[in-house]
C-alpha cells in the first residue's frame, strides 16, 4: 500500500466533508481506501511497527459510509463517515487497554476537517490517548 501524502490527506478530508458516501459505490469505495491508508499513516506517526497494530475494513451497508478501524494495544481509532456534530463529520478514538478491548476509555472525536489543516495536531491528540491508557490502573482486557 502507497503511503498516503499530506496533500492527499488534506484532499480525503475534503472529500469526506463534501461527498455523498451512502448509496454511492464509487465514493464509498474510494472513502474506505484512502481511510485504510490514512489508518496506516496514523500507525507510521505513532512508531506502530506492522505487529503492533490491526488494520479492519467493514465495508457496511449501502446507507453508510463503512469504516476503517485502527486498534492497537493502547488505541482504538474508528474513522468513518457518520457522525456529525453540526461542525462537520468526525472520527472518534479512544484509549485502550489491549487489542481485545473494544470499550476502551473516554471517546475522544476529531473532525475530519481537522486532519486537513492539522493532521500532526490530531496525531499528538492520539498520543495523548494511548500515554493515558498505558497509565490507567485498570488490568488489561484479555
């Protein structure tokens, strides 16, 4: 897979923040590639080696945008296309305690078009996330 530009991250979050994913195959299809790549891009950012992390793709049904999960030992990155706050769509990510913990701590949300103007901000947000759960007393979820 082609590592995903700054320019084509800037273009993504346009692109999500503007096009309509649900009941179109051809904008869906396009969403869920370059957000697998943008999920790949977050690992590299976050010094994930490939063993350290699990890429998911859950194309969903026609009505949504599907998504891409990033889920690490202390992160879970959910980026999809259906949430939005009235400033936007966002993504959310969240803490965690292991690979198998699919609660996690607090929910954080970033909005797409945030990772177009400030893509390395979202990333040192995501850091505070997993510096977090790797503090929190709680025993990992196996």
């Amino acid at each position: 897979m082609k590592p995903i530009t700054s320019a084509e991250i800037a273009a993504l979050a346009r692109f999500v923040a503007n096009a309509q994913l649900s009941y179109h195959e051809e904008n869906k299809e396009h969403f869920l590639r370059e957000t697998r790549r943008l999920a790949a891009r977050f690992a590299t950012e976050l010094a994930l080696s490939p063993t350290q992390f699990d890429l998911r793709v859950n194309r969903g049904g026609i009505a949504g945008s599907g998504d891409v999960t990033l889920h690490a030992d202390h992160l879970y990155v959910s980026l999809n296309a259906e949430i939005d706050f009235g400033r936007g769509r966002a993504f959310m990510f969240r803490g965690c305690r292991s690979r198998q913990d699919y609660t996690g701590l607090g929910n954080r949300w970033a909005l797409w078009h945030d990772i177009g103007r400030d893509f390395f901000g979202v990333v040192k947000a995501m850091r505070v996330a997993v510096n977090e759960a790797k503090t929190e007393n709680c025993p990992p979820v196996r």
